[in-house]
C-alpha cells in the first residue's frame, strides 16, 4: 500500500506546475476544431491574455489595450538587442490568448498596436475542441 | 522528569511506520487536490507585416478573398458574406459551414498553389462580434477535419493565408 502511495506522490509530482505560467486560466478560449498544438513553438515569443472585456491580464493588473505599450516597447527593445547581439534576423512572435466572448475589435486592436512596435508575426490561440 | 533508560548497547531502534504513512497520505491529498488537467491549446498563425503606402509595388497576381462578418446588437453573429455576396444560413453554425464550403470551392476550383503562395483570406469582423465567431471563420477558411477511416481524422488544408483589416469604428 504505502508503496502505490509513493508512485502516486512521484506521479502527482512530476505532473504538477508550481512556476507562474504565461497562461491565464480564467480566460476561456474560443473552441476550434482544428486547434492543434504545433509541432514547433515560436523561437521567441510572448504572451497577451484578454479578458471578455477586452482587457489584458499583465502582472497580475487589467491594463487597457493602449496601456500595454510600455510593455511593448521594452519587448520591442529585448527583441532588437537580441538580434544585434547574435546578429541573427529572428522574429519574436506575439501569441494572443483572447476570450471567446471578447469584442474581435479589440484583439485587432491589440494586433495593429503590436505592429506599430514592430511585431508582424501572430499566434491566435483556441481550445481543442472535445468531441 | 522521567528519562528513558539509555539502552544496552543491543538495543534496536525501530522506523515508526505509522507517522511515515500519514505524512505520505497527507502529501497525496496536497498533490492531488493541487493538480489541475489543462486543455489542450492549438495556434493560428496570422503573419501582418506593416506595409507602408510608398513601398506599394504590384504583387504577382493572388487570389485575395474578402470574408465580412456582420455582428447583431449582442455581439452575435448576424451575416456573413464573401466578396460582398451574402451566404445562406439561418444560424452562425449554417452561415459558417456555408463559409467553408465556398473556400473549398475556391481552393479546389484555383489549386491551393505552391507553399507561401496560396490564395489569401482577410477576416473584417465587427468590432463588437464575438472573438467565438472570428475564430470559427478562421477555423471555416483553415481547413477541414476529414473522417479517412472510422475515429481517424485527417486535416484538409485550404487556405494559409489569413489577415485582418485595421479595427473597425465601434458601433455606440
């Protein structure tokens, strides 16, 4: 008995996530059938969450949209010293995590501001669908 | 104070198995009521370059498929048209399907062309329509899951392409 115990302690263990992922779990994804996680994440990439309202989670406060851009530019920054410094011409991918009850004009919203910074390149997120 | 007799050199020291057990059912417990089954998330990979009216230079010829999404007072989706010719459907489910059945028209009627070079959707939602419905447009001009052997599906590709217009004005 203690010996299943211990398997199941090693199995929970390994399983369980303590660090703060870039994941906001209250924000529902819209379903899409064709959501299929890909076979290679983004080099480099980070992540904005919006809420149903249309506001973004960033460290743990609700930004508006035109709020984020000193968040922007820092990342705008990081991305070009990080180019200048390997002397490589790699992009950094904005992946958008949106409610599936947010307005589809705030997400774009949020995609034309991250192009004034720089950003060309989008990852548009949806749950799984389960069947 | 009582002291316990220090032992002869003989003495055994027993494991206390008891506390060791509780110790390690209270460890479960904290696991498994910590442990938390994530849903599996998948990407759609939209590429936007910002592109400035001075550099414009004809493109080679591609096929640009205009998708519109009308949203009703709630945010719902009310309409959908392609190339400005409204498709049937009575509901979002009917409007959708009828979507992707016209993309895989245009891709099976134009060829999906070469990597990089297929025909191109831009999505114009309106401001106040569901990100839900954006999403099941890109999802109708992506592609289609396709049944090749009982419980095996298979994705059909149409379209890679997909970009959105600047927002829309917000309806007051």
């Amino acid at each position: 008995m203690i010996d299943m115990a211990f398997q199941l302690i090693a199995f929970f263990m390994v399983l369980i996530n303590f660090s703060e992922t870039a994941a906001d779990q209250q924000i529902k994804l819209p379903v899409s059938e064709l959501a299929r996680p890909a076979d290679e994440p983004p080099e480099r990439s980070f992540t904005l969450n919006l809420n149903q309202d249309g506001r973004i989670r960033h460290l743990g406060q609700l930004l508006e949209i035109e709020e984020i851009r000193p968040y922007l530019t820092a990342e705008q920054r990081a991305a070009r010293t990080r180019r200048l410094a390997l002397g490589t011409d790699e992009k950094t991918s904005v992946i958008i995590r949106s409610d599936a009850a947010c307005p589809s004009g705030k997400v774009q919203q949020l995609m034309q501001l991250c192009q004034q910074h720089g950003f060309e390149s989008f990852h548009l997120r949806a749950q799984e669908r389960e069947d | 104070m009582r002291f316990r007799g220090t032992g002869g050199a003989g003495e055994k020291i027993e494991l206390q198995m008891t506390p060791m057990i509780d110790v390690v059912f209270q460890l479960l417990i904290f696991f498994m009521l910590t442990f938390k089954l994530a849903v599996p998330e998948g990407d759609f990979y939209v590429n936007m370059p910002l592109v400035s009216a001075a550099a414009g230079q004809p493109e080679e010829f591609q096929q640009e498929i205009e998708v519109r999404l009308r949203a009703d007072a709630q945010g719902m989706l009310a309409g959908v048209l392609l190339n400005d010719r409204p498709l049937p459907g009575g509901t979002a489910e009917e409007m959708i399907d009828a979507l992707r059945n016209e993309i895989r028209g245009i891709v099976a009627l134009f060829g999906p062309g070469a990597p990089g070079e297929g025909p191109e959707v831009q999505i114009d939602a309106d401001y106040h329509l569901r990100y839900q419905y954006t999403m099941s447009a890109i999802t109708a001009c992506s592609g289609q899951l396709v049944e090749i052997a009982p419980g095996r599906f298979e994705v059909v590709k149409f379209v890679e392409k997909i970009t959105f217009p600047p927002p829309r004005e917000p309806v007051p």
